[in-house]
C-alpha cells in the first residue's frame, strides 16, 4: 500500500495573508511543516501542492518536492486531487501547511485505519477532538462533527451538534479537525462531483462527501493541532519552538 502526504499551500489567505512564508524559527512555515512531515517516516513521498511560484521555488531550494497546481482551486481536496490524479498511489494524507507541529500519533491512527479495512469499505478518515468548553461548541468557526455507533461520521456543522434539548442526556461534543486521509478514488471522484447545496451553505467541503455516499471514518485523538491562522498564532508558535529546541 503506498501511502504520500499532501500539503495543499496557498500563498493567500484571508485572515493572514502569506502565513505560510513567515519566518519561523530562520524557516518559512511551509518548510517547517515540510521538514516534520518528513521526519515522520510514515510517507513514501511527501509533497507540497501550490498555487504559487514562491512557494513552489521555496520549498524546490529546500530540498523539498513541489507542484504547481495548473488549476484554480477553492479547497485543499480539489488542489490535491488534480496533483494525484495520475499517480501510482493508494492512501493520500492531507496535511495542512499552516501546522508545522505535526502529531504523529494521530497520522499514524489514520493510516492504520485503512491497514485494518480488508474489505475497503471505509473511503476516507479524519480526526475528531472533543471539547467541552461551551465558547468553543458555541464557536461557529469550530467545524463539529456528529458521529454513528461505529465512529463513521454522519454530519460537520459550524453550529453546535448535537442540539441538547434534553439536559438529562449526557452527550459529548466533536471538534472536526481538517487532516484527511483518502483512499485515491474517493479524492478522484470528488473532484469530478458538482459542490453540494449543504457543503455551499456551511462552506465545509466534508459535506460534498458525504452527501455524495461517501464513508468517512472519524478517529478520535487527544491533541488539538496547532495551526496557525493569525499573527498571534505565528508568535505562539515561535515561543513552542524555543521550549522544543
């Protein structure tokens, strides 16, 4: 089985315009994720998608490998489809630029996910983290996920899921994290299927799967990943750097 990572880099961003070639320790973001991608040892290639030529000649210079995406793309799975598509490969992990504090543990949790389904029914894996604090189930930028008996999701939402009515009824509460991990096809057809009307109206691109009858297995892990979205988040993220040299 063999098994690559995906790390889908655009150069804008909204909220943090060119985050992903801030300085971060004497290297960019992307290379820092890069490098601990690598030093994961559970990829037979890790690659950097992009849409743009200063990432694509930052991480080439590197020593990484890039490629540049000869389409527009509004999300990670479309960018990451159109470079996989030709290739010899069963597995494919998305990995978010904007992380270069990667958690192993839970890469290799869904890697083992596809290693133990023998008869290939599950399509996709993500991870889920529960919280509890009530700011953050309230959070609409905190995409929650419900999930079936077997752990198979059932739905993503921006607003908190599930609703309890009944406070006699102790539920948990899922914080959806974006890493993915795909078997090829799943990703093909994705990239070959229409947007949904629920995917467009919550702008969560899990949706487009599952209305579309695709299985997604949800591991549940214990770390929240470390991303970094704002300026505030890259000096955080320099200061964890310091503690960790």
């Amino acid at each position: 089985m063999k098994i690559i990572a995906m790390i889908p880099a655009r150069y804008s961003a909204t909220r943090f315009p060119g985050k992903l070639m801030k300085d971060l320790g004497g290297k960019p973001v992307i290379v820092r994720t890069y490098e601990a991608t690598k030093k994961t040892m559970l990829f037979d290639e890790v690659y950097v998608v992009t849409d743009s030529e200063i990432i694509y000649e930052t991480v080439s210079k590197n020593g990484g490998k890039a490629i540049m995406s000869q389409k527009e793309h509004d999300c990670g799975s479309d960018r990451i489809a159109e470079a996989v598509e030709h290739m010899n490969v069963d597995i494919v992990i998305n990995v978010q630029g904007d992380e270069p504090f990667i958690d192993e543990v839970s890469l290799r949790k869904l890697i083992q996910v596809f290693g133990e389904d023998q008869n290939k029914g599950i399509d996709l894996a993500s991870l889920k983290v529960q919280i509890k604090n009530e700011e953050e189930i309230q959070n609409p930028n905190n995409v929650k996920v419900i999930v079936d008996q077997e752990d198979f999701a059932m739905y993503f939402s921006r607003s908190p899921i599930p609703f309890v009515r009944n406070k006699e009824i102790e539920v948990k509460h899922y914080k959806h994290i974006g890493v993915y991990a795909f078997r090829k096809q799943a990703l093909t057809d994705f990239y070959y299927t229409e947007k949904t009307p629920l995917e467009l109206a919550e702008s969560i691109e899990g949706i487009r799967y599952l209305e579309v009858g695709k299985r997604i297995k949800m591991v549940e892990t214990e770390s929240s990943v470390i991303g970094i979205d704002t300026p505030e988040d890259l000096e955080k993220a320099k200061e964890i750097l310091k503690r960790n040299a």
